[in-house]
C-alpha cells in the first residue's frame, strides 16, 4: 500500500516531480504516481482525493503549473498534509504557479516548496512520515549526514585542483 500519492495534472510535470519519486526510492517509502487533471476531469480528480486516505496515502504531493489548482483541491478533500510543486511556466516563469499554491485560505493548507522543488517535496514527505517512524528518521538522519559529506568532498577536491580543474 502506498504512503504517499504524487500526482500531476499533465505528462509535462513529470521530469519535475519524478526527483520526489527518486527521493522516496531513496528513503524506502512506498508511493504511487498519478497523471490527473483538476480541470480537464474533475470527476477522476475528486474520486482520487476522496479515496487517498483510505487507499493509505499519509501525503500527498501534487504538482501544478499556470493556475495551480490541483494542490489546493487536494488539500480542500483530503484530509492529511500536501505538499504543493509549483511547476515553471513558459508565462510567467513559475510565479504564477507559486502564488496560486500558497495563497490558500484558512483551514486549507499546502505546503508549498519552490518552483520546480519536488525533491525537497520528498523530503518534506519523508519528514512528516518520520514523526512516528523510527527507522525513517534514522534514514533521514543518513541522509543528511550524505548531502553534508558530499559537500566536504566537494570542497576538499577544490581545495586540492583548484577552480579551473575543478571546473573542468
């Protein structure tokens, strides 16, 4: 059963919000993957956010570009956290999408990640699975302590090239 629903309205979405997929393989969390239009097919989308809960999901992480709707209906239905993605846009660059999923009314939250930001909406999924999970914290934990030792080795190997090799 899958903790985690990742949804999108179009295929467009999909190199975006595929690095939650990839951070959730990472962590061993179980999700699945969904192409599900607000606007085009507003009776699939309702059965979707209606049935989530009881198909298990603990998140759901819902991307969306230009008006943005489909976090904010996630989150109006379902009754656990969402994350919203806001997708870049050829218009106005993402802004619009950002405005549109963090601009929710009270009593309807999303958290919203930056534009393009799927894998820290991953993270953040895994964060709020890790509140009582013990071996998911302790992944998390790892997790962390990697990015932090990719980031010393990266400075070390400058350190030892310099910039130009570096860069090469």
């Amino acid at each position: 059963m899958a903790q985690v629903g990742i949804v999108m309205g179009s295929d467009s979405d999909l190199p975006v919000m595929k690095k939650a997929a990839e951070v959730l393989d990472e962590l061993g969390i179980s999700y699945e993957v969904r192409i599900i239009s607000a606007h085009r097919e507003p009776d699939e989308f309702f059965e979707y956010a209606k049935s989530a809960a009881d198909k298990g999901y603990k998140v759901i992480i819902a991307g969306a570009g230009k008006a943005a709707h489909l976090p904010g209906m996630c989150a109006a239905i379902f009754p656990l956290p969402v994350i919203g993605v806001p997708m870049k846009t050829s218009d106005l660059g993402g802004v619009d999408s950002l405005y549109s999923i963090v601009q929710m009314p009270t009593g309807i939250p999303v958290a919203t990640v930056a534009i393009g930001g799927a894998a820290n909406a991953g993270i953040l999924a895994a964060k709020i699975l890790a509140t009582s999970d013990d071996a998911l914290l302790s992944k998390l934990r790892d997790y962390s302590e990697k990015m932090k030792n990719e980031v010393i080795d990266k400075d070390e190997k400058l350190a030892k090239v310099g910039i130009e090799a570096y860069l090469q």
